[in-house]
C-alpha cells in the first residue's frame, strides 16, 4: 500500500505551472495575385492542387467555410464527387478540405484526373463548382443534411473518453474549454447566405495557389 501511495503521488500529484512564453509568430502578407506551379514525376496519374488562404480556427467565418468543404467534399452525396467523379468522369479521387488551423489556413481542393482529361478540363471543372457556391444560394434541405450529419457524428464521437479529453484539452487551448458545449450552436447558426458570402470572399483568383501535378506519360511538351 505505501508503494502505491508513493507512486500515486509521483504520478499524479499536481504539477506547478511553468512560464510559457507568449508566442508572436508573424503572420503571411495577403496573397494579391494568383500562384501556380508545375511539376512533372514518375506517377501513376496527373493530379491537380488548388489552395486558397482561409481565416483561423477562432474566426466567425470558420464554420461557414468548413460547411462549404463538406458541401463540396463530404461523403458519396456531396458535389464534387456527384458531379466530376460520377457524372463527368473527369476525376477518380477528389477532395476538398480546409485545415483548420490556430493560426490562419488554407482551403485544399485536390484530385487525380482520369486518363485523357487535360489539367485544362479539369481545373475548368472546379472552378465551375466553385462559381454556384459563389453565384447560387445553397438549398436550406441541403445544408441542414449536413448540420444533421455534423452533429451526429459529434455525438457518437463524445461516446469516447478519448475523444472528450482531446476535444477538451484542444478546446482548452483556443482559450475556452467550454467551447465543446457550444460549438455545434455555431454551426447552426451558419445560414445559406453566410456559404455564398464566404465562398465570394475566399475564392477569388488573387488568393489562389495551384500546382499542375503532371505524370510523365501525360506531361505537355516542354
């Protein structure tokens, strides 16, 4: 039993707070032109990346613009597999995503093109996609699909005390444990024009980035 207590107290005894320094990290200038690259490798299919520099974790915009990659890239249902995997053909894989970072992010729209689909049709196909989340307003049916789906896997997820710890401890670190109760509100507080209007401010031609990821047996002629 003294053992016990001994290593109890080793272990789990509170430990003093240290100083931690005030971290000062400076932040990116605003991109003001759009950026491309492109490369050429030994890989099995051409692939295609486009970014666009998104607010951090802590602004009000977030939510809007992490319902809009769910929108655009959620699941079998979603837009762009619907559309440039199913429909099209033009993609076997395509992704879009935001990082959701503490400090300011970037939204990720990436995907692998199928055999004989030029990097032109492609990138011409997402921007598309793009320009109705920008120009339409998304159907209410369709964003309270995905609040619904958001939710229920906050739930389930909570069933973990793993999850719970993590989530509290990452909550803790943005400043407010209590965030955990509270974020679901935000979500659905996001409103259709909220989508439109984040999608007009993020996706614009200046704060883009793309890299043409060409396999050699599709690459253009030097």
């Amino acid at each position: 039993m003294e053992q016990v207590k001994e290593l109890c107290n080793k272990w789990f005894l509170p430990i003093p707070a240290g100083n931690i320094d005030t971290r000062n990290l400076p932040k990116e200038p605003k991109q003001t032109e759009a950026r491309t690259l492109t490369v050429e490798r030994a890989v099995p299919a051409s692939a295609i990346y486009k970014t666009w520099h998104i607010e951090d974790r802590l602004h009000p915009d977030y939510y809007a613009i992490d319902l809009a990659s769910d929108i655009l890239s959620n699941g079998k249902s979603s837009r762009l597999y619907q559309r440039l995997v199913k429909e099209q053909k033009l993609f076997s894989d395509i992704n879009a995503y935001q990082t959701g970072d503490i400090d300011a992010g970037l939204f990720v729209v990436s995907g692998r093109l199928n055999k004989d689909v030029t990097m032109e049709e492609a990138e011409r196909a997402i921007e598309e996609q793009l320009d109705l989340l920008k120009n339409e307003t998304v159907e209410e049916r369709e964003l309270d699909k995905l609040k619904n789906k958001l939710e229920s896997n906050n739930v389930f997820g909570e069933m973990s005390a793993l999850n719970k710890a993590m989530n509290l401890a990452y909550a803790e670190l943005l400043g407010d444990a209590n965030r955990v109760n509270t974020e679901m509100e935000q979500y659905h507080k996001v409103s259709p024009a909220d989508i439109q209007r984040v999608a007009n401010t993020v996706f614009t031609q200046e704060n883009s980035s793309t890299l043409y990821y060409y396999a050699k047996i599709n690459s253009p002629t030097p």
